[in-house]
C-alpha cells in the first residue's frame, strides 16, 4: 500500500465512497464525485484507459 500525506477538504471525505472516482498520475489526484453508485461505475467503465484530460473532458460532457 501506498500512502501519500495530503490535507482532504472535509467535504470530499464526508461524500459516500461508492460515489467518488479517483484517479492519479505522477503529479495529480483527481477526484469525481457522482449522484448516483451507477454513474460512477458507468463513468469508471467508459473511461478505462483513457487519459486524465479525456477523463476530465468525458466527464463535463456526461456527468457534470
């Protein structure tokens, strides 16, 4: 496991995890936050090995 040390604005850490995608690459972490448990498994699905700007622009299209 890794743990990298950082300040989580409670608001983020008071979201039901089942509604959050996370996605990190060497020098961000992104976090999507999702109404419903379907649309982040739906989100996570369509978005499989894209990269975090077409994951961002997939999201304000679909999501946001």
């Amino acid at each position: 496991m890794y743990c990298i040390q950082t300040e989580i604005p409670q608001e983020i850490c008071e979201i039901d995890d089942e509604l959050k995608a996370i996605y990190h690459s060497k020098n961000s972490i992104c976090i999507w936050v999702f109404k419903k448990r379907e649309d982040r498994n739906r989100f996570l699905d369509e978005t499989a090995g894209m990269l975090k700007d077409d994951r961002e622009s997939h999201y304000e299209t679909f999501y946001n």
